[in-house]
C-alpha cells in the first residue's frame, strides 16, 4: 500500500493551523473547570471518530460504493492515527515506569 505524501503532509498543516488557532481543539479556558483529563478524552473520541470513519469507507467499498482514492485516504487516516495513538500510550508507559524507579 502505498500512502499519499501530500495528503499526510496536508493533514499535519490542518492539524497545526487547528492548533494555532484554537479552532477544533478541546483547549480549556482558564477557570472553566476542564483540565487535561477532558483534552485526552477529546483526542481519545477523535482517534476513534477516525477509526469508525476508515471502517465506513472499506464497508462502502466492499459494496461498491465508495471510490477507492477516498477509501484510501480514510483508511491511511485511521492508520496513521492509531500508530500516533499507541505511540503516545508507549511514552505514557515509559514515563510512568521511570517515575515508579525514582528514589523516595
């Protein structure tokens, strides 16, 4: 499978302008309450939001519904958001492990 460099590259732009702007993203306001507890659940939802949406597109493709450029890039979506996903659960690990190790 080859995957399409210009819509990954794309897709990190959007990601960053997002950032940058505070547009789609679950970023708490000072004194409302929310913490970095209800940003996690956010990404978490979005994670699987996109793994759903790669399900959907290969299940219309199966049917003959779907074009293959858009089942394609559903589904490289969804894989590059779950290696992100357990890429950041691996670093968690990690850093929970060398906190366990620290001296009292």
């Amino acid at each position: 499978m080859t995957v399409n460099i210009a819509a990954g590259a794309a897709a990190y732009a959007d990601t960053a302008r997002k950032l940058s702007s505070g547009v789609g993203v679950a970023a708490p306001a000072q004194g409302d309450g929310k913490g970095f507890g209800d940003l996690v659940k956010n990404a978490i939802n979005g994670a699987i939001d996109s793994q759903k949406q790669g399900e959907a597109a290969s299940m219309a493709a199966v049917a003959g519904k779907a074009d293959i450029n858009s089942v394609v890039m559903a589904v490289t979506n969804a894989q590059m958001t779950l290696q992100t996903v357990v890429a950041v659960r691996d670093k968690v690990v990690q850093a929970y492990q060398q906190i366990l190790q620290m001296p009292i």
